[in-house]
C-alpha cells in the first residue's frame, strides 16, 4: 500500500515522535511505501488566507466558493496543491497527534481545512445532484488510521468516564473528516496515560501489530448517507436505532 504519514507533534523527541519512528520503519519492513507530512517540521501555515486561493484580498472572501474555483482552475498555492497529491498517491492516511483540548492540535486542524478544500474533500454531487459524502466521494476507498496519544487513563474516557466517552470525542475526525470524505475510518489506535507511560516498547510493538492490519481491518461501521438510512432530511429513519439519539445511532450495531 501507498500510505500517507500525517505527525502534528512539535517535538520530535517525545513519545510520539518514537512511535512515528518505529511506525515508519514498521510500514517498510511491511512492503508498504510512505510519505511523510511532519506539520511543525514542515512549518505548516494552519490558517486559510485569501492568498491559498489566488484571491483578491480587496474583494469578499467566501471560502467554499473561492476555494472550489481555485481547486477546478488549478490555482490552489503550491503548498496546499504538495499535500494534496499525497493524498491522492494514497490508499491510506496515518494521522498521528497528541489530543489537546478534546480536539485535534490547531496545525493538525488546519491542515484539514486548507487541504480538503471544495470539490477534492467534500462539495461533490452526482449527476442528479445528491451529494456524495458519509462513505462517498472523492476520497473513497482509502482508508484512514488515527493514532492519538491522549494523557487521561483508559477508565476516565469510557462510557461513563468524567472526559467522556473516546469514540464520541473523536467523532469530528473519524466520522466528520474520514468517513464524511468517503474515507473508511479504522478503529483508532490510543496510547492512554501517555505522560506516565513507562514501557514505550511495548505500546511500538502494539503500534506495529496495527499496522500489519492497515489493509484487511473492519473499519467502524458507519451508516452511509446514501444507503437508504437516511430520509430526505438527513434524519435516520424511526425503525432505526429506535428510540436512541446522540452520535451512536449513526453506527450499525
């Protein structure tokens, strides 16, 4: 497989710059080819500007329509046009970041933004003009690997955890972003109590047994958008999940 490398740590000494080591290293050993987005060696800009678009800055500035226009006309800026050719040379994205503030860091999301523009990471529609998004899209058939070191212990983020439950604080990334963008997302691989984790050894080896499935996992059983368990509203359909709300009626179970 052809595997995309994303690290946002600014540290290259810290856990997470050991585990991306021995990932990479673990991808070759496999037969895999990589690339490697390291955000803060990179010095990635994470903030959208008029300029990624080749944009008047004189005149208003509507994001989606601006950057649909650039991405169709070929006049995204040079960095955001790099990143997206390694997502296309990709069958799999390795996402790998330290949770900070229940989220993702500010140069990880930002990547986000500025990459996955209009008409590449979502506005797409078919000939009769629903979109393809939720398990369609441009990005089907690649699948996506979160890796996320997280300094709560495994108890505090289960489902009756103070922090919350895991699955529904990384729901912005794994159903918002990979599956949203027609990605099929992994189950993600988390290091718990990741400052006062004494066997580094062990989590690598965990991180490389992950690895060697990157192919053949079951990804999380989302529901497609259009599968037929939606209404023309976006809302899934009584007979399901019958009566549950929150983020878990949008898996299969």
């Amino acid at each position: 497989m052809n595997v995309l490398w994303i690290s946002a740590h600014p540290e290259p000494r810290s856990l997470n710059g050991s585990l991306r080591e021995e990932g990479l290293r673990a991808l070759t050993e496999l037969g895999h080819e990589y690339r490697l987005s390291d955000l803060y060696a990179m010095g990635w800009n994470p903030v959208v500007r008029p300029e990624d678009y080749g944009h008047d800055p004189a005149e208003r500035l509507h994001v989606a329509d601006a950057s649909a226009e650039a991405y169709e006309s070929g006049r995204l800026s040079d960095d955001i046009l790099a990143e997206q050719e390694k997502v296309e040379w990709a069958d799999a994205l390795v996402v790998q970041f330290p949770v900070w503030w229940y989220g993702l860091p500010a140069i990880l999301k930002g990547w986000f933004d500025r990459v996955f523009v209009k008409g590449f990471g979502y506005g797409i529609k078919r000939e009769d003009g629903v979109a393809l998004r939720y398990g369609e899209g441009k990005l089907a058939g690649k699948r996506a690997l979160a890796v996320a070191t997280i300094g709560a212990r495994a108890s505090a983020l289960g489902p009756r955890g103070v922090h919350g439950d895991l699955t529904e604080l990384l729901f912005p990334l794994l159903h918002g972003t990979f599956w949203y963008t027609g990605m099929a997302p992994l189950p993600p691989f988390v290091v718990y109590a990741a400052d006062c984790l004494d066997d580094v050894e062990c989590t690598a080896k965990e991180l490389r047994s992950r690895l060697e499935t990157l192919g053949t996992a079951e990804p999380l059983p989302f529901r497609t958008q259009n599968g037929g368990d939606y209404d023309e509203d976006l809302v899934l359909r009584p007979h399901l999940a019958r009566g549950r709300t929150g983020l878990g009626v949008h898996w299969v179970s």
